[in-house]
C-alpha cells in the first residue's frame, strides 16, 4: 500500500510591517499634524477656566503663606514662620481632630445608610421609587446656609426636635442641642449625615443597576438569601460608587465651613471649631493674611491625604 504524502507545510506568516501593521492588512492612515492642535482647541477653554480659577489661587496661597501681610499695608518675607505659629496652636490640633470626628457622620455613616437604602429600594420597581429618590436626594439641592438655619431651628430649647422628645415622654432629655458642651460637635455631626445619605443612595442606586441580573440568579440557585445576595453581588458590585462616595464625603467633612459657621461659629468653647472656620477667623477677624493662607495649605494637605488613604481602602481589587 502507497504512503500517504504528508500535509503540505503552510508558508510562513509574514512578518510585520513597521508601526504594528500586517501585511494584508489595511494601511492606517497617515497622521495631519492639524488634528492634535484642533484637538487642544477645544480642550483649552476649559484649561483656561481651571488654570484661572483652581491653579493660580492655589499658588497664590501658597505664596501668601510665606509672607507677613494684613490685606492693606504692602507685604514682608516671612518664610516659614506662619507656618511654625500654626503648628504651634493647639487650636490647629483640637479642630482637626473635630474635623475627623465628622468623617464619622459625614461618610461613614452616610455610606452605611446608602447601602442600606439600596438594599430596601432596590430589585422589583415599587410604586413611588421616583418619590423616595427625590425626597433622599433634596438635601443635596438645599444650600447648606439654608439647612444651617433650617437645623438651627429644630435643634433650639423650643424647637421640633425638643418637642417631638416632650410629647414621648422624653423631656428630662431635652437642651439646646447646639450649645451642649457635650454634645454639640454630635448634633453637628448628624446634620452632615442627613445631608450626605441622599447622594450616597443615589450613587449606589445608580451603581446597582449595572450589575448583571444573572449574578443574582446564580445565587439564588446556590442558595443565598437577600442578605448573602446584597453582601456577595450587591456590595462588590458599587465598589466603585462607595470609593466615589467616600472621596466626596470626607472631602466635605474636612473643608466644612458653611454649615458649621451658620449653626454653631465654632461653640460652645471651640468644640465644633474646624480648620476651615479658623482660616476664615485668621483673614477676616484677626487681617493674619499669611497666616491663613498657611493654615489653607496645610488643611490641603491633609485632605489630600486622607482622601488618598480612602481611595486606597476602597479601591477596586481588578482595577
């Protein structure tokens, strides 16, 4: 019996053209040195506003700070030394620990009520979904100079929250929430809380409804309940939402001014003082232009870092 020939050896593969391309491939057109420029045409009125209205301050604060200067007689050198008074004031200290105690209820505990509320609003559409989202999401809308003066209210001797706590019984409880002592800073706290929950729901919200609904059949079938469901498909799932989140909620926790300087001033005794209300507090009340401008920088700084430190704790695994 005749051998079989063997299978004809395929020709070898060209080998690539210079710049990536194949032999038989398509060309790729040559690249017009007019589109990059057109392209910074359009990028460059909107670099413009950013340069004018982000960069330049911040450089310009950054060289006040190293000068002497009280916003009308011409300024001196100063070097480092505002920098020195600054870290010198335990003031600096005490507010931006008051600070870090609102992450506490501008993020943490925000983040927390915004997974809970996706977890109750989200998967069957429900009647009145639209009205839940907007009622959440209004203090959002509100100028926080206007839920300053709202909270103000509710929170003095005669105000709703004191007669809501009289009426169940709880009067030996109720104060001038805003001016204890103790309890000032919390009462502040909570503020930001009612504030942040609505945009942290929306985020999530929004999130969750990427998620592939397959993912959640899949585990229904092994068995998970709603629970297992929101822990292992649902919260892996808005990683992303809750590291944007937590970014924009600490970042309002640590430069708070408005809220704080409208319902509080920094009372009683300093116990809501915050880096942002001393800055003001330095340029306008005491004219230490310098120095406010150094305590800017360093209440940048620390922004930066924690904001970074946040990131890195909730960062998306695969990215």
């Amino acid at each position: 019996m005749a051998r079989e020939p063997s299978a004809a050896v395929s020709p070898p593969r060209a080998a690539p053209a210079r710049g990536g391309e194949t032999g038989g491939g398509p060309a790729r057109p040559p690249r017009r040195p007019g589109r990059r420029a057109r392209g910074w045409l359009y990028v460059l009125p909107a670099l413009a506003v950013y340069l004018g209205f982000a960069i330049w301050p911040a450089l310009n604060t950054l060289r006040l700070s190293l000068l002497t200067w009280d916003g009308i007689l011409p300024p001196a050198w100063a070097g480092f030394s505002n920098y020195v008074k600054i870290f010198r004031d335990p003031a600096l200290y005490e507010a931006i620990l008051h600070s870090l105690a609102l992450i506490v209820f501008f993020s943490v505990i925000p983040i927390g009520v915004g997974l809970l509320m996706t977890a109750l609003l989200m998967g069957k559409v429900r009647r009145g979904m639209t009205f839940f989202r907007v009622v959440f999401f209004l203090p959002q809308v509100l100028p926080l100079v206007a839920v300053g003066i709202t909270w103000r209210w509710l929170y003095s001797e005669n105000g709703a929250v004191n007669q809501l706590l009289d009426a169940v019984g709880l009067a030996s409880i109720t104060r001038a929430w805003l001016g204890d002592y103790g309890l000032a800073l919390i009462a502040l706290g909570l503020i930001g809380t009612w504030v942040m929950s609505g945009l942290c729901m929306m985020l999530f919200l929004a999130g969750a409804q990427k998620i592939d609904p397959s993912l959640y059949e899949a585990a229904r079938l092994d068995g998970a309940g709603a629970l297992r469901q929101f822990r292992h498909v649902t919260v892996p799932g808005v990683r992303r939402e809750i590291t944007v989140a937590g970014v924009i909620t600490t970042i309002a926790a640590l430069a708070s001014f408005d809220l704080v300087f409208v319902t509080t001033n920094g009372g009683p005794a300093g116990q809501t003082n915050v880096p942002g209300l001393l800055v003001y507090r330095l340029a306008f009340n005491e004219g230490d232009i310098g120095g406010a401008s150094a305590l800017a920088v360093v209440l940048t700084v620390i922004v930066i870092a924690v904001v970074s430190a946040v990131r890195h704790f909730t960062r998306d695994e695969e990215s």
